[in-house]
DNA sequence: GGTAGACCTGGACGC
DNA sequence: GCGTCCAGGTCTACC
C-alpha cells in the first residue's frame, strides 16, 4: 500500500496558479494534468525512482469554480497530498517533502509575495509571485541548456528524450547518469544535437563536486560572485546565467533572448535594433529592482494567457508545443 | 571590446 | 520526397 504524505505551504499558496508559472511545469518529467489540477513526476530517491502524484484538495471538498482566469478559482493554503506509486520509507518522504518544497517555491512565504506586491500590485489581485522551477539545481540548469539556441518544441523534445533514454524509471536524469552517458548517444536519441559534450561536462562537474550546489543557492554568496561562476560554466552565456540566477531566486536580472525583443516591439512598443531594445527593455523593468524578473516574466506570462487561455489549462502535448516567438 | 560565422535541429517553403 | 533556408544562444577566432 503507497504512503500518502502531506505537505505543509504557506496560507497564500495555490498549486494551480503557483506551478503553472513558468515554462518548465511543461517539461519532463513533469505532468501537469489541466483536468484534475494536479501535477505528477518521477522523483529519483534513495530507494528507486517514484512516481508522485501532487494535488491541493479544496478545503470544503468542492470542485473548482467553473469560471477560470479568476483569482476566485484558486484554491489557496491547503496542505498538498502527496501521493506516490510505491510505499516510501520515511526518509524517502523526507526527501522528496524537500525536492517538492523546491520545486513548488515553497520557501517564498506569503511575507516575501507581499513585499513583491507593494513594488508591482499588478499582480496582486492573482496573487503571483511565485515561479516553478526543479527539484534540483542541476536539473534547473540541464534544461536552461536544453533551451538555448532552440525553438521551445525542441526543448520539450529533448527533456522527454533525456528522461525516456537516459533517465532511470522516467526520472530526470542523475548528474552521475548523464557524466557517464556517451556523446553520441545525447545527440542521436535525444536529439541535443551540438549540446552533447557540454551536457556531459556540467554533469561531470557536478558529480565530482566542482560544481558546490550549497554555494550556488547560499544566500551569503554573493550575485556578482555567482553570475561569474555561472557564466564561466561551459554552454552557460550572459541569457543562461540570468536565467539560472532567477531560478536560484535572484530577480535583478533578466536572461533577454528574441522573445524579450518581441515582447518590447510589440507589446512595449519600443523601436531600434535588437541589441538596442534588449538595452530599453533592462531599463524598463529596472524600477522593480530586486524583483525585476518577477515582474518582467508575469508581463510575458499574461500575454501568453491572453493568447492561449489560462496557462494551468495547458498541456505539453497541446498547447504547450505550440510557444515559439514566430507564433507570437 | 566588438563582431562574424559555426554549431545542430526542426519547421516552413518551393520545386 | 527532397533540397534550401531560417530561427535560436553560445563559443571561438579574428580584427
């Protein structure tokens, strides 16, 4: 008989906007299921890979409102129940109780979300602030490799790839696993194409501890010392670096790419040449300081909502493979 | 310090 | 069905 666990998150928190807020809530091993709301994935623990079942009951035991795109529709505060296909030792659920709580933001309390409200109540009255990212670092900065110099299908592409192939019991693959995969294999069955060795080397890096997790995501680390360290990491330019300090929580950068320059031209309507714009678009959003991230991707974020529905309606399968900047 | 071209894949397009 | 072109961020060589 599987263990059902609990997880405690703070009284603002809601599963189905707060996971459904950043791009990778779409890439495997996730799977986000728009019908139920709930959100499943292949945790690689101590005893073996399981796959866990995520949901937020409401509290009253009532389905969710119909009407969608509302704040009314989010069910807020209840603890999520964990459920997963195997029956989990206790400190396997102590373990994937921690990959959850990283993955899901849940150590951005409902004290950290309001400050970030008085700088932009824009998105008060949704109440987003959170945004979802991996269980681990490593896997945050596999995929932010995986979407450099690619159109989004191709990312969704090589995540399931890396999993199915690579991955063990469909989780996402070990660093240990992927140091030890072979080139050819990377780029024939998961389709990374010239990404093969620098996947391989950032794996290598982390399985022997050249790569220190703990000092990436210490806050006594210093943004300037880590954006360097990042940067000199290979396949990691100036768009990764900025993308993997958000994911470690660090807002006051932007990772600015060809969808920052679309998002300025016709939505802030800025003009001149792309290096230009990119140069406006920083500056726009400077006001917001130590959350300019967080204000710059809910901007995008409502735009693809306006375009293709709600985002926790979306499916990887769906609407999900279908974001490119050339549709926008 | 700035810039051009290669890297690889998948999709669009023309024949 | 095939060939060509293009988009995407990083890296290297070169000025």
């Amino acid at each position: 008989m599987p263990t059902q666990f609990t997880i405690p998150v703070p009284p603002d928190y809601s599963l189905t906007r707060d996971a459904c807020s950043y791009g990778y809530f779409l890439l495997s091993p996730n799977h986000w299921d728009p019908r139920t709301e709930t959100l499943t994935r292949v945790l690689d623990l101590e005893g073996g890979p399981a796959r866990i079942v995520i949901a937020q009951p409401r509290q009253d035991g009532k389905p969710a409102p119909a009407r969608i795109s509302k704040a009314s529709h989010f069910t807020r505060g209840a603890d999520l129940a964990c459920t997963p296909d195997r029956r989990l030792a206790k400190r396997e659920i102590t373990e994937a109780s921690g990959l959850i709580a990283r993955m899901l933001r849940l150590d951005d309390d409902a004290t950290t979300i309001r400050a970030y409200h008085k700088v932009d109540p824009r998105f008060k009255a949704l109440g987003r602030g959170r945004l979802f990212r991996s269980p681990t670092l490593f896997e945050d900065i596999i995929k932010t490799v995986t979407s450099c110099n690619v159109q989004w299908p191709s990312t969704v592409v090589m995540n399931e790839r890396l999993c199915a192939v690579v991955g063990e019991g469909g989780a996402f693959p070990s660093a240990r696993k992927l140091a030890r995969a072979r080139a050819s294999t990377l780029r024939a069955r998961c389709r990374v194409g010239y990404r093969d060795k620098r996947i391989i080397e950032l794996s290598e890096m982390f399985a022997s501890g050249e790569i220190d997790p703990h000092w990436c995501e210490d806050p006594a680390t210093s943004d300037e010392d880590l954006r360097k360290f990042l940067i000199d990491l290979p396949g990691i330019g100036p768009y990764a670096a900025a993308n993997i300090m958000q994911l470690l929580g660090r807002y006051h950068l932007l990772p600015l790419d060809t969808e920052s320059v679309r998002h300025g031209k016709a939505i802030l309507g800025m003009e001149g040449s792309d290096k230009a714009i990119m140069k406006m678009i920083d500056a726009h959003f400077a006001p917001f300081g130590p959350h300019k991230f967080r204000s710059y991707w809910f901007e995008l974020w409502e735009f693809y909502e306006q375009k293709r529905g709600p985002s926790w309606t979306w499916e990887r399968e769906t609407t999900g493979k279908t974001f490119t900047a050339s549709q926008f």
